[in-house]
C-alpha cells in the first residue's frame, strides 16, 4: 500500500501587513524569532533616553524638589531672651540663734529671719530684712521683739573688683524704756570684694545699737570665701566693732566666725559654723542671762527664690 504523502496547505501568517507563507517548521520558527527580536528592538529604538532628554529631565527635578528642601529646612533657633532690668528675689531661713557681729540676738533661742531684695541691671537696689530677737528687752532697752533692716546701695564690677555703697537702717520695734538710747540705728557703708576676699566698712550716723552718745561708731571686717569641693564653700570672717565716746573701753571688741556651707540646688543653702568674740563680758551680758559674746556654734537653714 501506498501511503499518501501529507501535504502542507499554505497558511497566511500577518506581521505588520506583510504576508508570509509557510511551507515547513523550521522557515516557521526563524520567521516568529526574527518577528519578536526585531518587535523588541523597534521598541527600545522608541522609548531609549538620549543625553539631552535625560540632563533635561536632571535639571527639571532639581527645580521641583529644590523648593520642597527650602519649604522644609529646619527653622533657626529663636533668639535668646534679654536679661530683664528688674530682678527681685526672696529669701527666708530658721536659724538655731542669731548672730550678728559675734553677738547673740534671741538669747540662745531658735530664730526665723526673712527678706525679700530688689535690684537693677545699672546696679541699684534695695531691700529688706527681718528677724525675731531678744536682746533689746534682756537689757532693758526697749520692748522690741522684732529687727527690721532696710537697705539701698549701688554695686559695680571692675574686672575681678567689686564695690559696693550704700546705707542701712537697723529699726527695732516696740517702745524704747525711759532713760535708754533709742536703738534705732542708722549706717552708711563701703565695700570691696577681689576674687575671694570683701573688705568692708560700716560707719554709724546716729547713735549706735543702743549705746548713749556713741555716733560715729564703726565696724571693719574682712571675709573670705573659699570653694572647698562642690557645693561646699569655707567662710572666715574677722570684724572690729569701734564704739565712741564714753563706753569706748567696754564697749569695743573683735569678733569671728569660721563656717562651711553646703548649697543643695534650687536655692536651698544649710550653714554651720561657730562665732565667738573678745567682748568685756560684764558688759555684755544681761542681768540674769547668758554673755552674748561667747563662743556659740550656730546652724543656719535658708531658701532663697528669684521671680
């Protein structure tokens, strides 16, 4: 028998409008192939970027993001607050006893002290200041129980030079007892402070602490203040105390102090130190009560606020 040979019908194939006819696999395989490779290449020819086209689209962005960089750059940092001209601060503390100049104000007794201070940046200020005390009535002066010091002066700095002018009034309350020198007094004074040393000294325009015809009174001190570590700091303190007129001889004395204070932050200081003095001791000492120049150790708690 004979086989009947197949035949291949021809067979449009379409590429691009073109016509091909088919007559075995093999003419059909490379004609798909040459048709897909040169599909692509046509392509690549459309859509590759040429150097103009792309520096083109480079400088087009840089023009769109480099808006968005300058919209988004941090702000600069505000600038910092002036210091204000006016400054008033406060201050309070509870002392075991006060002291003041060697000699015990409150009889030994715990005493509550407090002020408030006002300054200006040209240097002026003023303040005020207050304790309980005891000794005016122990001597029989007057029936006061209460100090009250007030104050004004300028201060200024000269490199490592500090001077500081002024006047205090100590002011006692109560009435003073018939016979006695009013208490009240009145005093200018003059300081100056290099690097850890202040020397001062205060002059009495009135009679002074209750002492009779004793205008004129005076008292030198020098003071000393090191660091020792942190927050610790050494006080040593020597002070004349003059007393004209009359009661020059027992009124007179030289007195000091040696103190260490500890500073806790945020205004709160505790102080701890001993006083004592070379006083006439008949003098100075109350009938029926202690002598107020002795050497006495003393404590101090103060917190101190500016607003």
């Amino acid at each position: 028998m004979h086989r009947k040979r197949a035949k291949f019908a021809r067979s449009p194939v379409s590429r691009r409008g073109t016509t091909v006819a088919i007559t075995d696999l093999s003419y059909v395989s490379l004609s798909v192939s040459s048709s897909i490779f040169s599909g692509f290449y046509m392509a690549h020819l459309r859509t590759r970027p040429t150097l103009l086209s792309l520096a083109i689209a480079s400088i087009t962005a840089v023009g769109l993001i480099a808006p968005v960089a300058a919209q988004t750059a941090p702000a600069p940092a505000p600038a910092p607050a002036p210091a204000p001209d006016f400054t008033v601060s406060g201050n309070i503390g509870v002392a075991s006893s006060y002291v003041f100049r060697g000699l015990n104000q409150s009889d030994f007794k715990p005493a509550v002290q407090g002020g408030f201070d006002f300054s200006h940046s040209s240097g002026v200020y003023a303040g005020v200041w207050a304790s309980n005390i005891k000794w005016l009535k122990d001597f029989g002066i007057s029936s006061g129980k209460v100090e009250t010091d007030l104050y004004f002066g300028f201060k200024n700095a000269v490199g490592d030079f500090t001077y500081d002018v002024g006047f205090l009034r100590y002011e006692y309350s109560g009435s003073t007892t018939p016979g006695a020198t009013n208490p009240d007094t009145n005093e200018i004074y003059l300081a100056g402070t290099y690097k850890m040393f202040t020397l001062k000294y205060s002059h009495a325009l009135s009679n002074a602490f209750g002492n009779f015809d004793s205008k004129n009174s005076y008292y030198v001190d020098l003071t000393g203040t090191f660091p020792v570590v942190d927050n610790v700091t050494l006080t040593a303190h020597v002070g004349y105390q003059g007393i004209k007129g009359p009661l020059k001889s027992v009124g007179s004395y030289t007195d000091g102090k040696i103190a260490l204070t500890y500073d806790f932050g945020n205004g709160a200081t505790i102080e701890g130190g001993v006083t004592g003095t070379d006083a006439e001791k008949d003098f100075y000492t109350p009938l029926g009560k202690k002598f107020i120049g002795k050497t006495t150790p003393y404590l101090l708690l103060k917190y101190s606020k500016t607003f």
